[in-house]
C-alpha cells in the first residue's frame, strides 16, 4: 500500500459523515495532521469530539474548530480565553466561506464582551495582540446588530469607548450621554468622534490631496459651507457631496442641477430632498436620473437609500456583504417594497431575511433572476428549487450556498450531465438516485468521481475496490455506507494507532 493512497483514505474518513466518534477521535493524532482542517472546520462533530477537540493540546485542532461554521457559535465561544492568541483570531476571524450576503452567526454576549474588552497578558507572548484580534471580530460579522445597539449603554467603560466609533448612527441622548459620561476616558473619546459632526472641525482636518480619508470625510461627515464651496468651485469630490446626508441645502440644490448626469443621480436618492426639487429631478434629460428619482416617493429615510444603494445597478452575484447597520429599515418597508411593479425594489425587498412567508413564495415566482437568486442568499424560508436555481446560476456563491440547509441534495437525476462540473458533483452525490451514477466514475473532473465515489447507492463489492484505486480512495473512504468495522481497518493500514 502506498503512503499517498493512504493519506487519501484519511482524509476520505474525516470527511465521512457516517464515522462515529471513535474512528473520528484517531484522526486527532499527528499522523492525521493533514486531516485536521477536514475534521475540525469543515465539518459537522459529535457531541463527545468538540470535548476533545475544544481542550486538545494541539493549537491546530482548536485553531480549526473556531472556524467551523457547522457547530454552535455557543461551542465556539468556548475557546474565547484559549492560551494561544492564533486560536482567538481564528474564532474572531469567524467561519469561512465568510457570506457575501447571508450573515454568519453571532457569537455570544459574553463571548463578545471578552474579546472586545480584554487586554494583553504581558506575562506572555503573543503572535497576535488583542487590538489585532478586536479588529477581526469587527469585520468578521459575528457582532450582533442588538450588541452594537447596547453599546453606548453597556456598564463596560471600555465598550462605551468603543461605541463611540458609531457615533454617525446613535441618537443624539446617546451622543450626550456619552460626551457626560462618569468616565474621564469615554468622554475623551466622545468629544474626538464629536468633530466627525462639527463643520469646521471636519474643514481643518480635511486632507487636500485624494486619499481614503479625504473619501471617507466627504462622504460622510459634516459638512461646511466653505468646503463645499470650494468643491463646487473646483469640480472636485461632487459625487461624495452628492452622497452625504450634511451637505449644505444650498449645495444640494447646486449639485441637482450639475452638469454630470451622476451627481444628479446621487442627489435623486437622497432622503431629505423637498418635494419641488425631487419634481425637477423626475423630469431630468436623462432617464438614470429619473428612474432614481421616480424610485422613491417623499418621504424617505437615509437606511432605505442605503438599502437601495446596495441593490441598484449590480446583478446579485456581485453585491457584497450586507452592512451591518444599527438602523436598518422597518421590515414592513420591504414588505411594500416586495409588492412593488418595480424589479430594483423586488431586489431590494429580497435582500430582507425578515419577510413574512408569504412575500418570500411571491417573490420566489418573480420574473427577475435577481429578485429570486437574491431571496436564495438571504432568506431561510427560500423554496429549495430557487436555492438550487441560485447554485447553478451564481459560481461565486457556492460555497456559500452549499453551507445552506435548504440547497436540495436529492432530485437531481437531471442535473448528472451538466456542463458545469460543480452541478456534476452535487448531483452525483444523489443519495436519492433510482440507480448509483456509475459512468461519473469515469468523469474528466476529480470532483466529481469524488463526490460518486462517496454516494451511499453504490454496490459495497464495487465500493471496496475502489478504495484500491488511487483517483477513487478518497471518496470512497467518505462512503457513509462503510461500516466502522472498515473504516477502523483503513486507519489502521494507514498507520494510525
């Protein structure tokens, strides 16, 4: 027997979901290193290996662990005080594939609270400091929006610090509560992120070349009359003017009535136009400019623009993660929004994983691919035919759509011919199948004989030679039809105590 078939049969093993808990706790050994992201991330687990997974000496084992997506954030959660700074960023970091749409699950409060707040140990060193690992969890997706929300009031000086980075997105009692605060610390961070409102505090601190920060003053802070002034003089920055919710009345005006179609397209979707200036904009020379400004009726509010913002003039493959905004729109706006006559809106309303059942099987009879490709990546209660749409449609969201629960895995006899070799596999994995999908064995594309090789409906007299076969091994070592008396037997060829 040849080391490579047999490091094939144990990864074939930790990928098999029929293995009980006994053959999987050998894998948990150095010979089965190679085996580890496959057993530990990539997977689902028994009860009695997260355990030992969760206390195993090893940093790669638990470093994998906090990054499955196919156990409880809870679980998870557990390795938040682990001695190895690697295995907290991994589990900050949260599970791959991220979601380009869907959210991951958060991890718990106190979970939360701890990386958020605790400092580092100088006792001991550290690959990765605790600033480095706070900022994976912020961009990771696991911080609830209600978390967020009960910042600016946590009893952890540290966290109302920390809300002060919200500071566009709370309330003004918010905002003076946390500029009173009993704490000298917080109410020296409040007063810094006050100047992102005060005009002449973003006019003096307003870089004059182009650079991020220039974008992200002008886009989002306040905005004084002198530099808006001056960009109109200039003809510099209007689309970010354009997009800001401070820009001056008197520019905004100015800016509706720009020569560049664009900038008046970003006015049209602004929430505080009055209504004579928005009956302008509905009657632009241009039809961009019209249909942005015919989208809406007054009144509007700034989340539904952003809500639209993320939708318009992108085809679902291409949107990107949903933002995670302290104020979002009532769910009974997309509910108008999923009645709507007009497509853009149905997108925007699909994007909502809020929607009463109801509005989900409209819109997943929706003319639109992108209403229905959209309502598969964000909604729980998606009909499995319309997420099996969505994986055949969009590459770039399979491995999102693959971790879904309603992504159909029987039924699809008609898809073993595809041309795409990803529908391919899915379909050879058929456990369903009136006959087992002999002819994909010989299939040009190692996926798929893998993804064959492992579906249960083959005969076990076939199963077992090819386990022999180099190109077959794996899948078939991931065969759920094996019995832990064989599976045990492979381990044991392959060296493994």
């Amino acid at each position: 027997m040849s080391s490579a078939l047999a490091e094939l049969w144990l990864r074939g093993v930790a990928a098999n979901p029929a293995a009980p808990s006994e053959v999987l706790l050998r894998l948990l050994t150095e010979r089965a290193r190679d085996t580890w992201t496959i057993l530990c991330e990539e997977r689902e687990l028994p009860a009695d290996v997260i355990e030992v997974v969760v206390t195993h000496p090893e940093r790669a084992i638990r470093r994998c662990f906090a990054g499955n997506r196919h156990v409880a954030a809870e679980q998870r959660g557990r390795l938040v005080n682990d001695a190895d700074s690697r295995v907290r960023a991994a589990l900050a970091a949260g599970p791959r594939p991220r979601p380009r749409l869907g959210r991951v699950e958060a991890l718990p409060d106190e979970t939360l609270e701890h990386l958020l707040t605790v400092r580092d140990d100088d006792s001991r060193g550290h690959l990765l400091i605790a600033d480095e690992i706070r900022q994976e969890l912020v961009l990771s997706g696991q911080i609830s929006p209600s978390f967020r929300r009960g910042m600016p009031d946590h009893p952890d000086a540290e966290l109302r610090s920390q809300a002060t980075g919200l500071w566009l997105w709370l309330t003004p009692a918010q905002r003076d509560a946390l500029l009173s605060d009993p704490e000298p610390a917080v109410r020296d961070v409040a007063l810094r992120a006050s100047r992102i409102l005060d005009p002449a505090a973003m006019e003096k601190d307003l870089p004059e070349d182009d650079c991020h920060h220039r974008s992200l003053l002008l886009v989002n802070y306040a905005i004084s009359r002198t530099v808006a002034a001056q960009c109109l003089a200039d003809r510099r920055d209007l689309g970010a003017l354009a997009r800001n919710p401070h820009t001056p009345r008197d520019a905004v005006t100015r800016l509706a009535r720009d020569p560049d179609p664009e900038v008046r397209e970003r006015v049209a979707a602004r929430a505080d136009l009055d209504p004579a200036l928005l009956a302008e904009l509905a009657r632009d020379p241009d039809a961009t400019v019209r249909t942005r400004a015919l989208l809406q009726p007054l009144p509007r509010t700034w989340p539904q623009r952003a809500a639209i913002d993320r939708i318009i003039d992108r085809p679902a493959a291409n949107i990107g993660g949903v933002d995670e905004m302290l104020i979002e729109p009532p769910t009974s706006w997309y509910e108008t929004c999923a009645v709507s006559t007009d497509p853009l809106l149905r997108r925007v309303a699909a994007s909502c994983s809020r929607l009463p059942e109801e509005l989900v099987h409209s819109l997943a009879g929706d003319p639109d691919a992108d209403v229905r490709h959209l309502l598969a990546l964000n909604h729980p209660l998606t009909p499995p035919a319309i997420v099996l749409d969505a994986f055949i449609a969009m590459p770039r969201q399979r491995p999102y759509l693959l971790t879904l629960p309603r992504l159909p895995r029987t039924g699809l006899h008609h898809l073993l011919d595809h041309a795409d070799p990803d529908v391919r596999a899915l379909a050879a994995a058929d456990a369903g199948l009136a006959q087992p999908p002999l002819h994909l064995l010989a299939d040009p594309e190692p996926r798929v004989r893998r993804a064959t090789a492992a579906n249960p409906l083959l005969p076990l007299d076939l199963l077992s030679s090819l386990l022999d076969i180099r190109e077959h091994a794996e899948g078939a070592a991931a065969n759920p039809s094996l019995p832990a008396e064989r599976l045990h037997e492979l381990l044991d060829l392959s060296g493994l105590l």
